[in-house]
C-alpha cells in the first residue's frame, strides 16, 4: 500500500491508498474538496468539522438517490417488497439534513 498526499480545502492529508487504486481515491478526494468547498463557500457554515459533516451527508444523500434510482430503473423480482425502503431512507435523510441546516444557521460562532 502507497501513501498520496491530497489537499481537501486547502489543507494537505497523507492517505493510504491501495494499489491500483489512486485513481479512485483521487475522485473521491476531489468529490470531497468540491462538497466541503460548496458549503464553506455559501458561507453560512465556518467551522471545518461541521462543514465535513454536511458534505458527507450530502454525499451520501446523493448516493443514495443513486441506488434508489438505479432499484427502481432495473428492479428484480425478489426486491419489488423492499421498494420503499430507500425512499423512506432518502426523507429521513432529507430530513437530517434540513434539520441540520435549519440548527447550523442561526448559529454566528460554531465553536
């Protein structure tokens, strides 16, 4: 296993990464940067952990939807019981986010 030194928001991390696999980490590491950087950039979040937070959970809302689209384009007979269940997983986490959204903007200092 090889090290790569990646920068996410300006900051630089030394990742492990599996051999082969440089290249999917470094679009992981750049769909990461361009989530953190979005949130940092509407500027209602400053603090850096909280801005990680969010992205991440952004990240795997969009996931998410993803699988729930990719089910339902192709549904195989034994899943067509389980159809609902990454809806319902797509409005808790939609309600996650708006819940934290709605806690992070009144808050001026975050730490």
């Amino acid at each position: 296993m090889k090290q790569i030194e990646v920068q996410i928001m300006g900051q630089s991390y030394l990742l492990g990464c599996p051999d082969g696999g440089e290249p999917q980490l470094r679009d992981a590491v750049e769909r990461v940067d361009a989530a953190m950087c979005k949130i940092r950039d509407a500027g209602k979040v400053k603090a850096r952990d909280r801005i990680a937070v969010l992205a991440s959970l952004n990240l795997a809302f969009d996931l998410a939807a993803q699988q729930a689209a990719a089910a339902t384009a192709a549904p195989a007979p034994s899943a067509a019981p389980a159809a609902s269940e990454p809806g319902e997983a797509d409005a808790k986490a939609a309600q996650l986010i708006q819940k934290l959204d709605q806690a992070l903007a009144g808050d001026g200092h975050l730490l």
